[in-house]
C-alpha cells in the first residue's frame, strides 16, 4: 500500500453543501487531525491537517482561547483566506464548528450558517449565526469581524519584492477580531439560561469580501436574515491585535448620541486609554450597515509595520489585549441588549468622507515605536508611491497634511479620511527638526 498524504478533505469550495448543521450537545467534532481512509484498490491515504481546535475551549473569555483561535486561522494551512478561497472555505467552516459548539443556531442561508455572496464567478461566504431574543422581542445586536484576508498578497500586499508570492496569514488583520466574536459567541452560548436577564437576540457575523470591497457585509445589509430595523447596533472588530501602550480605538462613535456616554461609564472599570473617532465611514465593514440605519462601533488597535504583509503572524499579537477588548465590548454589548429603550441613530453627512469603500493612500509606513513624538514619525515609504515622490524620507516626522495638524498616527488617518485622490497638498514634516512643506499627490486604493 503506498501511503499518500493528501491536504485536508476538503470538498468543492464553490458549494454550500458541505455545511455544517448544529449537532447535539455532546457535538460531532467533524475535525481530526488525521483521518485514515481506504480509497479503491487498497490505496491508503492519510488526509493530514492541522488539527482544528475545539473540545479544550473554554465557554469564558480567555487569551488562550484567543491564541487558539487565531493560531488555527492565520496557519498557513488557511492560505491567507481570500475570499471564495478553498483556504477561506476552510476557515469560515472553523468559525462554523465554533458556533456550533457555543450553541449559537445557523442564520445564513438554508437553515445553515452560510450566506454565500457572488465574487468572480464564484462565492464568498460570511459566516452567520445567532442567539434569539430572550425578552419576547424582535430586535438584535450585530457582532461581526471579517475573516477574510489577502491570500498571497493579490491585493494591497506591502511584502517586498523577494517576498510578493507569500502566505499573508492575516492574524491581526483580521482572525484577532474573528477571536473576539468567538469567544464573545461562546460566553454568550454559556451565560443562556431559562432564568436569563430578558435581552435582545444577537447575531454573530463573520464576513468575507471585506478585503475585496466590504462586499460580504454589504450583501448582508441588502439580505439580512432579520428585517434590518430590528438590528439596534453594530459592533466591529477589524485589527484588534496590537494593544499598545493601553490605547484602544473605537470608531463611529458619532452613529449615536448613546455611545459617548457607554463608552465612558464601561471604561471605568475596563480602564483602557480610550481613542473615540466621530466618523462612521471607515474602511471596514461598518460601513456596509451605518448608512442602513444601524447605530456602529468599530474597535481597532492601530496600524503596525506587519500589516499587510506575510509577517502578520500569530506570535505578534496581544492574547491579554484581545481577551479585555472583547470583555470590554460585552459589557457594551450587554447594555445595547439589555436596556429596555433601544439606542438612538444619529445620521452624520459623508461630507468628510471621499468614497464609501477606501480612503486615499499615500504611501507612508508610520513608525510606531516612536513614542511620545508629537506628529507621525516615517519608518519607510513605499516604493513609488505619493510620499517618495513628494521626497519624504525614513525619519520625518509628518506634523500637518492640507492644514490638519498632525500629532499622531490615528490624526493622520483622520486627515486621509478627508483626502481625495489624485488632488495635491501641502504637507509638513519635521526634518533633523526643521519644519519642510512638501507637495504630496495621494492616490486611490
Ligand atoms: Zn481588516
């Protein structure tokens, strides 16, 4: 018998028949490590994976289990997760064994966990699950995370050249907010009871497409599983890997006059260093369901050298800052779910924003290990792009762009958030500490 070691077994990636359906509480684990099968004329093939994780996962919020997670998802095995991918397929059928397992029902398509999308031809798939309401009611809170990444580096890749064809595994960007949902999809399975505080249903989507143009989540808003009126509040986790010096990002915080004050009274025993942002038009997928009429709020913890690149691995990130996120949120999720008055929507003009989908890009590699400096200090410039041409260099520091003053990395994407492309302005940096006005020209993503 000749022994043939054949890749996980998986079955057409292009279908939705391969779903996985809620099995009884002792739960079916569909994965092992290696399955052993006779096909035809005594031919044995070992179908050798890495072991998908499961059975030791806690129903709590832990670090390990976010390690755990993050560690299967962003293994090269998943091939970085573009979308309609076999690896993605893969992935979106880890997420669907989790929800399983967190006894969360299936909410996508056909009574499965799978909403499939049209992509070139082919189909993504958002990962979509959910916990009814327990106080007699119809509304929800939306927890979502995409899962998708960018495969070899086919779009966006900032790997140098010698490094283009690479796995870009995608663990801070984006299986650490995948974590996030999981383990809140798990605490949440774990706390259902019959003597349970009444609540609002949730529902837990994981999307795909949103590295291709947010088209998961946006497929979602047009054809939720529940009428979106009844979805009282988004809640996002896109990057949430790298807790630096303790400051957490939240965006969209201006979709409602309700979050501000959430946030604060939350924080208070979570103690984070809070970052708000106004701006519901980010690119990311709250941008799909804010101008639907859903309040949003888009966690992040801040760009790094990594990202967007094959180096974005699971042993970078924060364990202990993704578990606190995520026990942060659900204490925000709990009072969007509990309160007895639903959140108020604020609808903000788009007029900062340039386009829907991506803001404009220049270029720039912020050097995050600069501190206390004011203004964004530049680790490097992408070849070619805005900010070579306009002459920054390694070492300067940006501290205005077309009149904003800069003081940080997060000021400058807010500044970004207002560029258009193509359109050139001034832009300041600090050079061996004198002040140069450069032109910069940004370009479109
Ligand atoms: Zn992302």
């Amino acid at each position: 018998m000749q022994p043939v070691l054949q890749s996980c077994a998986d079955q057409p990636i292009d279908s939705l028949e391969n779903t996985v359906r809620p099995t009884a509480a002792s739960g079916i684990r569909r994965w092992s490590g290696v399955r052993i099968a006779f096909a035809g004329a005594g031919v044995l093939i070992l179908t050798g994976c890495a072991a998908p994780p499961g059975p030791d996962l806690s129903p709590r919020i832990t670090a390990d289990d976010a390690r755990t997670h993050v560690a299967y998802l962003a293994s090269d095995e998943m091939e970085g997760r573009m979308t309609a991918s076999r690896g993605s397929h893969r992935a979106g059928r880890y997420i669907a064994q989790r929800l399983t397992d967190a006894g969360v029902a299936p909410a996508g398509d056909a009574d499965t966990y799978f909403q499939a999308f049209p992509y070139q031809g082919r189909h993504g798939r958002n990962v979509i699950g959910m916990l009814p309401p327990t106080n007699g009611g119809d509304e929800y809170v939306l927890i979502g995370a995409h899962y998708d990444h960018i495969g070899f580096g086919e779009i966006e890749s900032r790997a140098s050249e010698d490094e283009r064809d690479s796995i870009h595994n995608g663990a801070d960007d984006n299986a650490s907010g995948v974590a996030v949902v999981l383990e809140l999809a798990a605490a949440y399975g774990a706390e259902r009871s019959p003597d349970q505080a009444p609540r609002r249903g949730l529902i837990f989507a994981l999307w795909s497409g949103e590295e291709v143009g947010v088209l998961g989540s946006t497929h979602f808003a047009a054809n939720p599983c529940v009428p979106i009126e009844q979805i009282v509040a988004y809640l996002n986790f896109d990057m949430v890997g790298h807790l630096k010096d303790n400051t957490l990002v939240v965006q969209g915080v201006g979709s409602s006059p309700g979050w501000g004050r959430w946030l604060e009274r939350r924080n208070i025993p979570a103690g984070f260093n809070l970052r708000t942002q106004e701006d519901p038009y980010q690119p990311t997928d709250i941008i799909a369901l804010y101008p639907k009429g859903v309040p949003v709020l888009g966690f992040y913890t801040g760009l790094n050298d990594l990202y967007n690149t094959p180096h974005d691995d699971p042993d970078t990130l924060n364990y202990e800052g993704i578990e606190r996120i995520a026990s942060f949120a659900k204490s925000i999720i709990d009072s969007a779910a509990g309160d007895v008055a639903r959140l108020a929507y604020f609808e903000m003009p788009m007029e900062k924003a340039t386009s829907p989908d991506r803001p404009v890009s220049t270029g720039t590699i912020p050097d995050y290990a600069s501190g206390d400096v004011p203004g964004m200090r530049i680790s490097g410039v992408r070849k070619g792009g805005p900010a070579e041409q306009a002459g920054i260099q390694e070492g300067d520091i940006i501290v205005e762009f077309d009149g904003h003053k800069i003081g940080d990395a997060t000021d400058y994407q807010e500044a970004l958030a207002g560029a258009k492309p193509d359109v050139t302005v001034d832009i300041a940096v600090l050079r061996d500490g004198e002040r140069l006005v450069l032109k910069i020209t940004p370009v479109g993503r």
